[in-house]
C-alpha cells in the first residue's frame, strides 16, 4: 500500500468547492483546506506508485480550479 500527501494550490475562492470535490474522488480518503503556501492538503492510499501519478495527473489536476499541485509519497 503507498500512502500520499498531495498539496494543492487552488485558484482564488475555489478552495471549498474544491475539497468537497477532493473528497469524494476515488482513492483520495481525506482532504483538508489549510493556510500556507498551498490551501488544501488530500490524502490517498493506493496500491502502487503509478497509482499516486494517475491519480494526481487525471483526478485531480483535472478538477476546475487547480492551479497547482505537490505531492509527497510517505515512507512509512
């Protein structure tokens, strides 16, 4: 199992729309709208590496009004 964290930079306003959003896409099991650099931070257990990327790449870089995206794979 691969946990991640994926930090998303949202356009201006979008922030709530977006984690509800978040929350409801596929492997992505929390989504939380913080302060700092990005404004939402999501959550996603999957099962392999490649699944982080899809995931990121076409669910949520897909989302209307994300601007950008960082993502951190746990070690753990």
């Amino acid at each position: 199992m691969v946990h991640a964290f994926v930090m998303v930079k949202t356009a201006a306003g979008s922030s709530e729309g977006l984690v509800d959003s978040l929350r409801t896409a596929g492997p992505i099991s929390e989504a939380h709208i913080v302060a700092g650099e990005y404004d939402i931070i999501a959550e996603l257990d999957v099962g392999e590496v490649y699944d982080v990327l899809d995931t990121v790449a076409n669910q949520v870089r897909s989302l209307e009004g994300v601007a950008d995206t960082r993502t951190y794979i746990s070690m753990q």
